[in-house]
C-alpha cells in the first residue's frame, strides 16, 4: 500500500522526487516564450507578421496562451503543493519565517543591486 501513495512516508523517498527539476522546466519555458518578444517584439501570433516568428503555444492556441503563462501556471502550482506539504509537516509557522528570508533576502537584493536607481 505504501507503493501506491502520491507523496511518499519515508523522507529519503520523499526528497528523490522530480519537482525541482519540473520547476526548472517551467522556468526554462518562460524563458523561451520571452525569446519571441525579445526578437520578434511579441509573443503572441496576432501581432507577429510571419508564422516564423510567432511563439508554438500561442499558435496551437491561437493566441489565447503562450508558453509564458502555462510555464507559470504549473510553476505556481507545484510550488504551492510543495508549501502544503512543508506546512503539513511542521504546521508551527516559527521555523518558517527564517527559512524563508533566508532565501528570498538574496533574491530581492540581487536584482535592486545592479538595477539602475531612478
């Protein structure tokens, strides 16, 4: 019965998952759908001049989507199932907070530090 659970008990099995490497996936896909607009001045088809230049998803879906908006979409929700799952394990919200700052301090900083101050 333990074979069949979504998440698995024991923690070694736990931490052999592939979220991360799905999160990275859909960040690479934000990345290639900002591709088309930094060449091609849009990433959606309505706006493009050739279907060479139009981004896949948006063509599949006739401009409704692009990869952008999906990559972030499935980003979300698999982050958001895996902070169910940390606060499932430790429902206290004390730990949380310097875990937390500890790697959004470093995110935050970094791009406000080679910004341009207007």
């Amino acid at each position: 019965m333990g074979a069949d659970r979504l998440v698995p008990a024991d923690r070694a099995r736990f931490y052999r998952n592939n979220f991360d490497a799905i999160r990275l996936a859909m960040a690479l896909l934000v990345l290639f759908s900002h591709s088309f607009a930094l060449r091609f001045g849009s990433e959606s088809s309505e706006s493009s001049e050739s279907s060479e230049s139009s981004e896949p998803m948006s063509l599949a879906t006739n401009g409704y989507y692009n990869s952008g908006n999906v990559g972030v979409w499935i980003f979300f929700i698999i982050s958001g199932f895996l902070i169910a799952h940390s606060h499932a394990r430790s429902p206290s919200l004390l730990p949380m907070p310097p875990g937390a700052c500890g790697a959004s301090i470093p995110a935050i900083w970094w791009p406000h530090r080679f910004a341009p101050s207007w």
